[in-house]
C-alpha cells in the first residue's frame, strides 16, 4: 500500500467518521514503547534539517531526500535571533520563512519535531538568544529570572501561537507531533542550583500550558516532570532511560559527526559505527532516533558561533553542506530504516529477550502476541568476527556489528557491511569567465576621525557595538620625548596588550605592527612586540574582532569581548606607561561595512583598484571583489 502523509491519514479518518456524525482529531500520545500517532506505536527515525542553514530554494530538495532516505520526520530548532532582531520586530521572511519550511514537510508527508527552545546552543551565535535581550535591565540567563522568564515566555507563545495559526500541530492534522522546551539544561539547572531546578519546573509547566495538543520533550535533563519525556543527546545512547517507566525512549540527536572550528579537524564518523550505535538503542528499547545533523548547511552571515566556529556546518552528515548525498552514508543509513521498518511491529508489540551467545556476542529477540518476530544478533567485540549460534542456524558477525533479522531468521542488515560506493567530489574546469580581481583598500588613518565615542579607559566590545558588527576600534595615542633613551640606540620599547578576544590587530601611526589570536580552549590573548615609536604624538590603533558569540558555558551572556586591557609600554626611560586608563576612541566596524561592498547592488560605489594594481598595492584589510560570468 502506498504510504500516505500524516495530514492526508488524518482528512480521510475525520471523513469517514463525519458521516456517522462524529468529529475527530489527530492525536499523539506515548507509553513505556512509544509514541503513540492516531493509536499506533510508531519507531520514527527523523533527521535535523535547520531553515535558516540552507537557502529557501533547497528546502524541498533537501526535505525530499530525507524523506528518500528512509526518515519518519524532520527535526528544526526555533532561531529567536533571527525571527526577533530587536524588541518586537519581527521577521519570518526568506530564509527565515519558518511556517513555509514545516509546510515543505508536511507535503512531503513528513513528521516534525519542533525544537523551540528558545535557547538552541546549535553553535550558534549567543546559542540563539537575540544580543538585545543581554540587555534588559536585571536579566540573567536560563534561571529563576523575571525578565528572562518574562522574555522567554513572550516568544515561545509567539511561536506556538503561529504554529497553531496554521494548523500546523498534529492534534490540528498538521505534521508536529513533538516540541521541545528549553535545551540541554541538567548541567545549568545543577549550575544554579534551586534557582536552576525551579526555573526548569517554570519552563515545563509554561510549555504544557500552551495546550499544543502534542508531547513536549527536554533534552538532557533527567528532572524533567511529567507529562514532559526526558531524552538523551550523544554520540550513544543505548544507556539511556527516562525518568519514568511510563516515558519511550527517544534519542533527540544522534550526532553524525561533529562541527568544526577555526584551526582544528575535520570530523568524520564512520557510517557503520553510526549504523551500530542506533542498532543498539533500537535493540534496548528505543523508538525515536534524530541524526543531528541529516543536513548540517551553512552558517551564513555572522551566525556562528563558539567562538571560533566556521561558517560550514557540514557535520559529516548523509547530505552535504552543499545538499549533495554523502555516500556510503546516506544509502546505507538508508538500507538500515528499509530492515527497521520490517522490524517496526515486533518491536513496538514487544520487549526484548536478551539471550548471549557468547562472551561478546547477545541475541536481543522481540516476539508479539500476534506472531511478529525481530531479532539483533550483536558483536561488541571490537576488532574480531564471532560465528554464532540463534535458532540452530549460524551467523557470521562482523567485529562491532548488529545484523538485523525482520523475522528472526533472515539477515538483511549488518550495521558494519557496506555495500554502497563511497562518493567524492571532484573539481572540474568549466566554461565560466572569470575577470580579473578587484581591490580595495581600508583607510585606517581615517578611523580616529571617524570615531563616534571618546572615554577615558577601555570599553566591553559587545557593550559598544551591540553585535552590529564584528569589529571594533580602539584608539589613542602617546607622547614620546625626544630624550627617550631607545630614540639615540636604545632597545626599543615593548607594547603589551591583553585582548579578551578574539582577534586583535595592533596599528603603530598607521602601519600594522602585529596579530593575535584566542583559540576555541582559550579566546583571550595577549599580545608583546617591540615598537619603533618616534618622538612627539604617536598613534595607537587596536582593531579588535569577535568570530562569534560564545554558544554554551554556564552564564555565557555575561562573557567578555574586545581589549579589556591592560595595554602597556614597558621599557621607557621612566619604567612603565600604562595607557589603560587615558582618552580611547571607539570606532564599530569597517568602512567597507557601512558601504555594503559584500552586497552586489552597492560594490560598484567605490573606485576599486584592478589589474596589476592589485599585486603591487597589498596591505592589510583589504576587501577583494571579482565578478564571474555563468
């Protein structure tokens, strides 16, 4: 029989019943096996596809292949940052077009998990929260707070509000069939101790009050109350179990691989360990699996976070940062739900019976009252075969493996046996014409005149720029005698400046005198180089950089950025000069920022540097422009 989407299953049950004059609507609900969808136990396997990652124009494409793949559901969170850039103001307009999205899926035919947080983590700038919202008078962050509450609140209703505008819940026939409060929070709520407890007890009741008609799920959080299902987040969770015995087991991220971050490696997790490791939370109980991510994308603009997280979001995920299928992964996760599948009522009809077979090796058998039957023959061995001996029949099993047997005799699948070809991309030359490469070149002589603020002493970066840019600059200057002892054959002075991230670069009159740079473990740096001053007015120019707002670590909000100080000359003829506390004026952002270079419609307003030009005049912040033909 053909399969056939949630809301179509739920407009052919509403009339059928309404000739007999009955009204019914879709429903969701769980027990101790499952989550129960129109009164069926159902084993979903879904996969995190986040909106604003991908362009609009991929969202069916890439929806589509999820739904190729194998996949019950789509899983996204809520991104407040976007949908509310400033106190009020909204938008949910292309790639943030939140209700299109969820209605992609539901044509596909697809579930959706609805993660709405409003705190996402993610790797995402300020993990999701708005940089306005650090401001609001007496807020802290995921506690016991007023504003916070009061703010948090204000959203998630808007959310869940829009959603039921739409008819977009599963108790409406729409594809939502679970949303999720909050995120990861049992290390923060232990971090706040009662403040944090009473804070996750708000969220839950405040969630469940908005009457969606549907379960709500907390992630990582094992105090969860009822009727809220506690899950799990990992790259395992085969040991999990929720807090009540009448709760499933759900695995909200299944992680494919892992994010990348400036300077470090690329991840890669093997298909078969992934295989294996859903197998095994599937053969303990388990019944709802999300891979995070299936399509990972792309963080554009200024939305990573970390700091120091790229703008790739790749993920090693079954499909690629550009929505191209990652083989062997993506066929054979998606062979792996084809023998699920076959597997699904055994499953949901029954409990395991665990039998070993050896001393690595166990038979996890689900028998049903009405004759189904699915076996996991498993070798946890990690590095030898076991031949083993289920129902008088012999099976070969791989190191670090499950075979699956939908009917306790055949095996279909084998988590560790991959039988698709690997997939690679290959550059190849096109016919794309290509012009020579533009230049052009930012004014830092300009900057002190530009500067919107003078203060005495060194301000927080995010406290001047509100996040409106990436960039800010510090500036002053100094007065040196034309008695200083380096000035007649002396060693020169050094300058020494603490950055409490991420990037720093030091400008002597003009000239770039050196970087550096924070790394993921640790964004402070600081910076010592010797200086060639001359006598009379110098001056001292710091351009400071943020790569993201920092996504996770208990109060986060409250972390620092830009030069804090102290900023110092050591080595004058009367010892130390501590500039820290002098007139320093404050500049947000880059000259090609506030002309809109990156954007094509404002590019030509600039005379750019062409030709040979632009090899022979390099120096630093320099923007580069070429125009290709397709």
């Amino acid at each position: 029989m053909e399969a056939v989407s949630a809301s179509s299953m739920c407009l052919l049950l509403f009339l059928v019943l309404s000739l007999s004059l009955h009204f019914s609507h879709c429903s969701v609900s769980y027990d101790k096996k499952a989550l129960i969808i129109n009164g069926y136990r159902r084993i979903l396997i879904s996969g995190s596809i986040h909106y604003p990652r991908s362009s609009p124009d991929m969202w069916e494409g890439l929806i589509q292949k999820a739904k190729d793949g194998g996949l019950d559901a789509v899983d996204t969170y809520v991104f407040w940052d976007l949908h509310e850039p400033s106190p009020g103001n909204y938008n949910f307009e292309g790639r943030n077009d939140l209700v299109r999205f969820i209605k992609l899926v539901q044509k596909a035919g697809l579930y959706l998990n609805l993660r709405i947080g409003p705190y996402v983590c993610a790797e995402w700038n300020l993990g999701g929260f708005p940089v306005w919202l650090k401001y609001v008078p007496g807020i802290s962050f995921r506690t016991d707070n007023e504003p916070f509450k009061m703010a948090m609140q204000k959203f998630t209703q808007k959310i869940v509000q829009m959603m039921k505008n739409e008819n977009l819940f599963q108790s409406q026939g729409g594809p939502i069939i679970l949303s999720q409060i909050e995120n990861e929070y049992g290390l923060e709520s232990r971090n706040f101790g009662g403040a944090g407890y009473s804070y996750m007890n708000w969220a839950a009741k405040m969630a469940v009050g908005l009457d969606t008609g549907v379960p709500w799920l907390m992630c990582k959080e094992d105090d969860a109350p009822d009727p809220v299902i506690n899950t799990c987040n990992g790259f395992y969770c085969d040991y999990f179990s929720p807090n009540k015995p009448y709760k499933p087991t759900i695995w909200t991220e299944a992680w494919t691989g892992w994010f990348e971050d400036f300077g470090g490696p690329i991840h890669h997790r093997p298909v078969e360990d992934l295989a294996f490791a859903v197998a095994r939370f599937i053969q303990k109980g388990g019944s709802f699996i999300n891979y995070y991510m299936y399509h990972g994308g792309t963080n554009f603009g200024r939305t990573a976070g970390g700091p120091f997280i790229t703008t790739s979001y790749d993920y090693d995920a079954p499909i690629d940062e550009y929505g191209l299928l990652r083989q062997p992964k993506y066929d054979h996760l998606k062979d792996f739900h084809k023998a699920i599948k076959l597997s699904e009522q055994a499953l949901v009809d029954s409990d395991p019976i665990v039998t070993n077979l050896g001393n690595y090796e166990q038979a996890h058998v689900f028998s049903s009252k009405s004759g189904h039957c699915a076996a996991f023959l498993s070798n946890y061995h990690w590095d030898t075969s076991a031949r083993v001996t289920f129902n008088k029949m012999h099976y070969d099993l791989p190191p670090w493996s499950i075979s699956i047997l939908p009917d306790c005799k055949n095996v279909v699948f084998n988590t560790a046996t991959v039988r698709s070809k690997t997939s690679s991309a290959h550059m190849l030359p096109t016919n794309v014409q290509l012009r020579s490469w533009e230049s052009f070149n930012e004014d830092i002589t300009s900057n002190e005149v530009d500067a919107r603020i003078t203060v005495v002493g060194l301000m927080e970066q995010l406290n001047v720029t509100r996040d409106t840019s990436d960039y800010l600059w510090y500036m002053t200057s100094v007065l040196i005698s034309p008695t200083e002892s380096f000035l007649h054959g002396g060693r020169w002075p050094d300058l020494t400046v603490n950055s409490a991230g991420h990037v720093l670069h030091v400008f002597i009159n003009g000239q770039l005198l050196g970087s550096s740079f924070g790394t993921p473990e640790n964004r402070k740096s600081t910076f010592t180089k010797s200086v060639n001053l001359h006598a009379g007015i110098n001056s001292i120019a710091l351009l400071s950089a943020a790569v993201g707002l920092p996504n996770i670590g208990h109060r986060f909000e409250t972390w620092s950025t830009g030069v804090l100080g102290p900023v110092v000359l050591h080595g004058l003829d009367h010892g130390t000069k501590d500039l820290s506390w002098q007139k320093w004026s404050y500049k947000i952002g880059m000259k090609g920022e506030a002309m809109e270079l990156s954007s094509p419609a404002k590019a030509n307003s600039v005379d750019w540097l062409k030709g040979s030009a632009v090899a022979r005049k390099q120096q630093p912040l320099t923007w580069y422009k070429v125009i290709i033909f397709t």
